[in-house]
C-alpha cells in the first residue's frame, strides 16, 4: 500500500466548495475526505458545522465503478466541554480517520484578525494550554493536525517556542504517543504560513520522546493542493532519519515507506 493524502476537504466543509470528481480525475487509489466538524464554530457565525454523512456516503456511491477504495474522514475541531457531543456524534456516524484539531476556544478561531490585538504569549498560552488537555482527555481520533496552528497569526520563532513551551510540548507529545495517536505535517503550515521553521524543531523533539507516527496532510480545499508539499514534508522526515509515514484506518496503523513525491 502506498501513503495517500490523510487531510483534505470537499463542500461537505463550511469552508471548501471542492467537488470529489476534481481529486478523484486522478483516480488515487484510496481516498479520505476528511472535512470539518466544528461545534459553536466562531470562524462560521457560530454555527455548528457537522458534515452531512449520508451525503459523504452518496458521493461514496457514486463513484463506485472507480478503482478507488474509499474511507470516511472527518477533521474534529475541540474545545474542552464539547466532549460529549462529539461522542455522540462519533458513535452515530462512524468514522475510518478522525483528525484532531484545535481551531478556536469558544470564543474566537485562532487564525482570527482578534489574535492580532492581543498579546502574543497570552494567545500562545491558551492554545498549548487547550491543546494539553485535548490530547490528555479526548477519548477519539487518530492524529493531531498542524500543531502550530494558534501561532500562524503570530510572529513568533521556534526559539521563542522551545524557550516558553518545550515543557508542554514534551507533556503533549508524550500524550499523543500514549495514545497512538499520529502526529502531522501539514501544507499549510509549509508553504501558505512558512511554519517549516516550528517542524524543524517540532519533529525531533517528537522523535526523542519516542514518537515514531508521522503523517502528511495537505488541507487541500481544492483539488490542486491535493498532496501538496508532499516532497517538502517527506524530505524533512528524511533527514530526520525518517522512512515510514503511518496510515490510520480505525483501529489499524499501517507503515509505508515515504513517497518520493
Ligand atoms: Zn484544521
Ligand atoms: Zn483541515
């Protein structure tokens, strides 16, 4: 089995209009959408986004003849007390891959203008803080997704991050590995946000700690940003001695080697 592309979203997302015949043209042989469930979302006028399963299982059937071998994908964002709901949710519509993202607090998504007014360690200090107890107390998912999303308004340095946070990044990788859960590279963060940087000291940190599950996620919201930055990403798992990317369907983690591009 090759890796495929753990992290994407389709119009089954408040923020993607993209259509599954635009990734599937290049007929991959899986495919995971993995679109947005976010409660009291403050980045969509507090909605709650919930994506439509019997839609995701529609699309699913309408390219049945494909040589693609399709799973079910959702990106979770939480905020602690939202727990419950999400189980619920979870054990009524079954997911293959269940991606675990901090986005907001409540109150405002951390890639909001508001970040902006505020100061930058106080913004910095909720997220790790939120972020410690999601990966201590959540009871679902799979991979915790671009770990530095709360810092992408920011301007801040892997230096600043190891000086503040290595305590509490070692606290959050230490429970991630616990669990078994993946940790990712995201696109996003290498090329939209130029957050290699954080990687750069992320990944080793994550490596001495025992850490061995790595994934790669593009975040595409269209289909040309499928499997982007694939050979960036993989190429700096490389030099970290890096050979394999883990693949999670339910309880199942597969090993295969990083793809050349
Ligand atoms: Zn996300
Ligand atoms: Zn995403």
């Amino acid at each position: 089995m090759n890796y495929y592309d753990q992290h994407l979203h389709t119009f089954l997302s408040f923020d993607s209009e993209e259509r599954f015949e635009n990734y599937l043209v290049q007929q991959p042989a899986t495919f995971v959408a993995t679109d947005h469930f976010d409660l009291k979302n403050p980045a969509h006028a507090f909605q709650d986004d919930i994506p439509d399963y019997e839609e995701l299982l529609r699309q699913q059937q309408k390219f049945i003849s494909q040589p693609t071998t399709f799973l079910k994908g959702i990106e979770i964002g939480v905020v602690p007390g939202q727990e419950s709901k999400i189980y619920d949710y979870l054990a009524t519509y079954p997911y293959d891959l269940q991606l675990v993202s901090i986005h907001q607090n409540g109150q405002f998504d951390y890639m909001d203008d508001i970040v902006l007014t505020k100061d930058k360690y106080t913004i910095m200090d909720e997220y790790f803080q939120q972020m410690e107890r999601v990966t201590e107390d959540f009871k679902a998912g799979h991979i915790l997704t671009h770990f530095e999303y709360g810092l992408r308004r920011l301007d801040v340095t892997s230096h600043e991050v190891a000086t503040r946070y290595e305590e509490q990044l070692t606290r959050i990788f230490k429970n991630i590995i616990a669990k078994n859960w993946g940790l990712e590279l995201n696109a996003k963060s290498f090329a939209k946000y130029q957050n290699a940087q954080l990687y750069e000291y992320a990944v080793p940190l994550y490596q001495n700690l025992g850490g061995k599950l790595f994934t790669l996620g593009s975040d595409a919201h269209i289909a040309s940003d499928f499997r982007n930055q694939f050979s960036q990403m993989g190429a700096m798992l490389k030099k970290f001695g890096v050979t394999e990317l883990a693949l999670f369907q339910n309880k199942e983690i597969k090993l295969v080697p990083i793809p050349e591009s």
